[in-house]
C-alpha cells in the first residue's frame, strides 16, 4: 500500500491541461499500487483545490469524493467519519473541512460550538451567541 498527498489526488481526479504527463504519471502510480491510502487532510485539501484552482461546483466535488472513498483499493483515512461528513456536506451549506470537524465531534457525541452560521445550522452544531 501507498499514501498519496493532495498533487497526486488532484492530477488523478483531473485532466489538467497544462500538467498531462503528471496526470498520466499519478495514474500509473496507483494503478501498479497494491491499495491506496488518502488522509483526511489531503481529502480536505483537495476540496480546496477544486473550489479555488478548477471552480468545481458543490455537486461535483461531493460526485467526485463519493466516487473516490467507495473506490476499491482505496482506504480512507477514518471512512466513517468522512462518510458521514460527506452525508453532511451534502445536505447543508457548510464546506466539507467543517462537516469533517463536525462529524467528529458528533462520533464524540459532543456538540460543536461554532461561530459559522452555515455550519451552526446543521445538527449536532451550535452557534456561539445564539440561544437554540
């Protein structure tokens, strides 16, 4: 098994056109590895990317990260935890790195006490000022 880091990810996920070759390469490399293994902060990371570097709208970026932990050979990092963030992300308007924060403070049963009101509204999260 090998990890990878959030440049291999992105140049598996996209055909960027001004980097063909590094995307051929990182496809090669996971295609002769004997399994995957992404962490939580290259999932994060990468989400980022999308957004800022290739403006991949919400939908595609949750289409690409369900494809990815359901993938065979590739083992996520805490895959409850990012599945459940992914389930989150999915039904709120939160970004993935605070639906990540907030499922694991929900696999803690804590609740996550927050100043962000897009992540306030989801369950489980509370906004700090706000009596709920």
């Amino acid at each position: 098994m090998i990890a990878i880091d959030t440049n291999v990810l992105v140049r598996v996920l996209i055909d960027d056109p001004s980097a063909p070759e590094q995307s051929e390469l990182a496809r090669n490399v996971l295609a002769e590895a004997d399994g995957v293994w992404v962490s939580q902060v290259v999932l994060v990371e990468t989400v980022w990317v999308l957004e800022s570097a290739y403006r991949f709208g919400r939908q595609a970026i949750l289409s690409a990260l369900e494809t990815l932990v359901r993938y065979p050979g590739i083992e996520i990092e805490a895959y409850g935890r990012v599945d459940r963030a992914l389930s989150l992300y999915s039904d709120g308007h939160a970004d993935f790195a605070d639906c990540l924060i907030l499922a694991g403070a929900l696999e803690r049963r804590l609740i996550l006490h927050t100043f962000d009101r897009r992540l306030a509204r989801l369950q489980g999260a509370k906004e700090i000022g706000k009596d709920k």
